[in-house]
C-alpha cells in the first residue's frame, strides 16, 4: 500500500512536523532515485525547541518501563515494516 508523503517536511518537534528555514535538501527513495520530498534543514531555533520537547517528554517515557519501551518501539518497527519504511 503506499504512502502518501507531503511535498516538504521539517523537524519533527512534540509530534508536529514543522516547516523552518528556506534550505532544504531532497529525500531520494535509493531503490528507484525517485524524489520523494523536500527535507528542511533544522535551524539553531529548531534544535533547541526540539531538546526542550525532548527534556520535557522524558520524564512520561521514562515511567513506561523499559518493558514497555520495548514493547512500543516493536509495534512501530512493525507499522513500519508494513509499508515498507523498514527492510
């Protein structure tokens, strides 16, 4: 099944993608060489909001319990599996 991809994408930052600075470099599918989106560089702005989100998240992932973790980080690499994202 494919994916339906948005034509740019920017850091990813509290589970938004956001769109920042004017420089962007393509994402390639290597397999086929087909462009598939432009990638926005992240600006010194985007690190530091995206290590405060980081920081502020920790404390919730941290309760879940390395079992947990686990457990979630599996089901993602599944979901990813399914469409492809993972070899």
């Amino acid at each position: 099944m494919p994916i339906e991809l948005d034509s740019s994408y920017g850091p990813l930052i509290n589970g938004v993608f956001e769109l920042s600075g004017k420089d962007v470099f393509p994402a390639i599918d290597p397999a086929t060489g087909k462009h598939l989106a432009n990638i926005h560089y992240c600006t010194t702005d985007d690190v530091a909001r995206a290590v405060s989100a980081a920081e502020n998240t920790y404390p919730a992932w941290r309760s879940f319990g390395q079992k947990d973790r686990v457990e979630l980080i599996n089901k993602l690499a599944g979901i990813g599996r399914g469409h492809g994202a993972i070899g």
